[in-house]
C-alpha cells in the first residue's frame, strides 16, 4: 500500500483511451492490486483482437529490479481468481515474461486454459516450440481462494523454469501443480527479462468466456540466488 503502482515500471490498459473513467489497476483494502478488465476494452495492439490490464517490470525502492542472462530468479505471489475468470480455448495470459526493447517473448506464462468443459491452469514454456506445458492442473479447485504462485527462472536461450501453484498460502498449504523444464527459452536479448501480471486474453474464444472481471495479487517477492 506505501509504494502502490510504483511497485512496477508501469501499467498497460485501455492504451486507446477509450475509458478514461474506468480504474483498471488499482490497491485494494491496503494489501493487495485489483486488476480491473471489461469484456468491451481493446488493446491498441492485434487489430482489435485482444484487450490487456497488465502491469510491467520490478521495482525496489525506485530501482529496477532486471534479470539477465546466466542469473536464477525465484519470484512468487498470492493470486486470486474470482469465478468471472474463465478458461479460453484462445490465449489467456495472467503472467508473462518479455523483454523490453525488442518486445520480445512471451517466454514463460502462465494461462488459462480451455478445452470443451475443462479449465485448466497452465504453466508454458511459450517461446519453445509447441509451447509446451511445465504443469498443468484443474483451474475449478483454484478459484475463489488465494493461491500461492513460486516461479524458480535461469534466464538464458537455454534456461530453466521451475513452477508450484500452493491450494492456499503459506508454505505449508497443499501443491496443487508443480513441474519443471530445462532448455527454455527466456534470452534476456542483451537487454533484460521482466514480469508482466495481469489479464492479456484474446476476444475470439467464446463470448461466455470473455466476461467483465478482476484478478488480485499480493505478496509479491523476487530474489535472486548465487
């Protein structure tokens, strides 16, 4: 609540200014971001296809907070994912990792996923080919609850990514998924690797699934190891 939307390099919605009345990031109750989307916002990006309430980068004290190559990351976070929040059977991301002066990536994300009736909460190595899963598990039992995210990174061209989703918080609340993979793609392009949070969704999944709705974040650690 003291560093507010300085906790981050900046925020990235409604960047057609279509709703300026509209509060799309915002601290919420003192301890946690709200993170606002409606099913009419559009991104100016993907001609029309796609809308985005995301934030950007990690900042510590004014500082930026930058991974590079060879460099271990652990970040973590407590989630929640409200009802409204559906699985899509087009792309929803709710964390990505790109790097900035070339827009490159997304390299590693977290989506929601949907095929026929099943929602699925999907760690992705995004950049590789096929996008594989790292882990993937039921979204359903996850909602409504705060969750407990741990992402372990080795940024590099051949790196490593590690990830835990906690059914609770705390250290000992339950894993619900975990999983990890080597030869990933996060090349910080002679530049540097930051996180995005959010909501990025395309529009063209079903329009049952694209409904106005909220995501909360708190909690949020980085450090990186030795």
């Amino acid at each position: 609540s003291s560093a507010g939307l300085k906790a981050f390099e900046g925020i990235e919605a409604d960047r057609g200014g279509e709703h300026p009345d509209r509060d799309y990031v915002v601290v919420e109750g003192g301890d946690h971001y709200r993170f606002n989307i409606w099913k009419d916002d559009r991104d100016t990006t993907g001609g029309g296809d796609r809308q985005r309430t995301e934030s950007k980068g990690m900042v510590q004290g004014g500082t930026k907070l930058q991974m590079h190559d060879g460099e271990t990351w652990t970040i973590s976070y407590e989630m929640f994912m409200p009802t409204t929040l559906h699985g899509t059977s087009k792309f929803t991301h709710i964390f990505q990792t790109k790097t900035p002066a070339d827009n490159g990536g997304p390299y590693v994300t977290l989506d929601l996923g949907r095929s026929g009736s099943k929602e699925t909460l999907r760690a992705r190595a995004y950049a590789n080919s096929g996008s594989p899963d790292i882990a993937s598990t039921d979204l359903g039992p996850l909602r409504n609850k705060w969750i407990t995210i741990e992402w372990t990174l080795t940024i590099g061209s051949s790196g490593k990514a590690g990830f835990v989703a906690r059914n609770g918080t705390g250290s000992g609340a339950p894993v619900a998924v975990q999983g990890s993979m080597s030869n990933v793609k996060i090349p910080d392009q002679d530049d540097y690797v930051r996180p995005k949070w959010g909501i990025y969704r395309s529009v063209e999944s079903a329009s049952s699934d694209i409904l106005d709705t909220y995501l909360l974040f708190r909690n949020y650690r980085a450090y990186r190891g030795t």
